[in-house]
C-alpha cells in the first residue's frame, strides 16, 4: 500500500492554487503543507510580498493593485484558461467590517470593502474548481448582510454552492 500512495504522489500533478491579497503567505502556507503547488500570490503591499517571495520563491509572489490588474490579464501571465485553476484563495482587507474598527467609522462603501466584490470578479473570469475567501466573522451581519447577499447571489449565479461561516 505504501508502494501505490508513493506511486499515485509521483504521477498526481498537486492542485494549483492562486492567493489573492496574500499578505505574506499564511494561507498559502496551509496549503503548502496540504500539497498543493502555488503558481502565486499577489498582494499591494510590498514589504508583505517581499516575505511572500522568501517563503515561496522569488516568482510566486506579484506587488500590484487588484484593481488594476484585470482578471484576464492575470489569467494570461499565469497561461491560464477559465476553469483550469484548481483553487483560489484570499482574504481581502477586513478593517471596514471588523468590529476593532469604531461602527462610526465603518461604512458599505468603504474601498477595503469593495475588494470583496474584486475577489469574486476574479472568481467569475476564473472559475476555479473551488474557492475560499477568508474574512472576519462580523461580516457575514454587517451593513444588513449587503456583503454576505451579494456573495451569495454572484457564486450561484456562476454555478458554485456557497457556504457561508464564521467561526
């Protein structure tokens, strides 16, 4: 039995997977140690991308603005077609949902919350095999659940199950 799982690891690619709003790589590190191969991680701040590359070599990590990088273009870079992608991954800025932020100070429109809606632009163009994004629990309530709604209305209507959590 050992003989077939060393065979089957020799000769079953790793499932790839793409980090959105990395950070220096604590998710990509999870999966990492599952086996899975990171082909990268992109983040805008690049002190954090920096430590990304030195966790996970010097090509997997990409300083840029989601905003500004399409998610075709991205696509194209990595030589990916929709749907090839076997898992994307991110966890974009919770300070406008958190409640460490004062409620004053938090508001829908708020431009860290919009990357919510950026995450799930670049799953639509993708289509990963399967997806997670990351987030604090005050979340999923926040602004009447506007977040959560929208989520959930966009992954279905693109043919995934979503499972909203917290923990």
């Amino acid at each position: 039995m050992q003989q077939l799982h060393k065979r089957l690891k020799e000769h079953v690619p790793s499932p790839m997977f793409v980090d959105l709003f990395c950070g220096c790589g604590g998710m990509s590190w999870g999966l990492a140690q599952a086996r899975f191969h990171v082909l990268a991680g992109l983040d805008i701040d690049k002190a954090s991308v920096e430590t990304y590359r030195r966790n996970f070599g010097r090509n997997s990590g990409m300083a840029c603005d989601l905003t500004a990088l399409s998610p075709a273009d991205l696509a194209d870079y990595l030589n990916l077609r929709p749907q090839e992608l076997d898992l994307l991954v991110g966890g974009p800025p919770c300070q406008g949902f958190s409640k460490n932020v004062p409620r004053k100070q938090r508001f829908l429109e708020d431009p860290r919350n919009l990357l919510v809606r950026r995450f799930l632009d670049y799953a639509e163009y993708l289509r990963p095999k399967v997806l997670i994004m990351e987030n604090v629990a005050e979340m999923k309530g926040s602004f009447e659940g506007a977040y959560t709604n929208e989520i959930r209305e966009r992954l279905e209507a693109i043919g995934y199950l979503s499972c909203p959590t917290t923990s």
